[in-house]
C-alpha cells in the first residue's frame, strides 16, 4: 500500500494515477481535498484539475481508486509521534498510518512539511516526493 497526500488523491480519483500497488490517504488528506473540492468561493489547484467524475465520486470513493483509512486506529500512535517530533495532526496522522500499514509515502511536492523527511526517516518510513 502506498499512502497518498490530497493532490495524489484527486489525480487516483480521476484515474490519472495509475500503479501496481492500491493507494489510500489519510482522513486529514482526505478532509482537505473535500474542503477544497466543495468550497466554491476558492479557486485552487485541486479545484481547476477535478473532473466531474471525481467530484461524484469523491464523498464515497470506491477502494478499487482510493481507500481512506479509519484515524481512530492510529490515533493513539499518531499522539505520540506529535509529542516526540512536534508534528501537526496532518502529518502526525500520516505518519502514524504508514507506519500501522507498513506504508510508503507519496506526496506532492507542496505538501511535504519542513522536518517530515528527516521524521519519516527516522520512523523508518520510504517517502516520495513527486
């Protein structure tokens, strides 16, 4: 499995993301593209790249494009990991999840925070930046 940010997520959604392996993304990420992909008074760039097939089946994406996983499983490690690396609850929650999942990582290149390639390192976690 292979964890994905909410840029990817559209892109899985759309079917512009195309692997052997099956993406998921977290519920933060996913909370992130729903915000940006409902709200009509902003203008981003996952609203001017979203197709109407992936803003159908965004709400409810089949697993077969995109999973998103559950948070309250990985909340009690993702508390740690905030404490131990000073992370915010986006990248806590990632984290927390690649590691429960035995997860890599793939993110846009926005949305990779400043420490979390030296904290993925540390945690054991292959990231990519595409």
């Amino acid at each position: 499995m292979i964890i994905i940010d909410d840029k990817l997520s559209l892109d899985a959604l759309a079917g512009r993301l195309v692997g052997a392996e099956p993406v998921a993304t977290t519920w933060s990420f996913h909370y992130r593209l729903m915000r940006a992909l409902r709200d009509e008074t902003r203008w981003g760039v996952l609203s001017r790249t979203a197709t109407a097939e992936a803003l159908r089946i965004a709400a409810d994406p089949p697993e077969s494009r995109l999973r998103v996983l559950d948070p309250r499983a990985v909340t009690e490690g993702a508390a740690q990991l905030a404490v131990r690396h000073g992370l915010n609850v986006l990248a806590a929650e990632l984290i927390a999840a690649a590691k429960q999942h035995h997860a890599a990582v793939h993110l846009s290149a926005p949305n990779v925070g400043r420490h979390w390639s030296e904290v993925m390192e540390a945690e054991g976690i292959s990231l990519t930046v595409i």
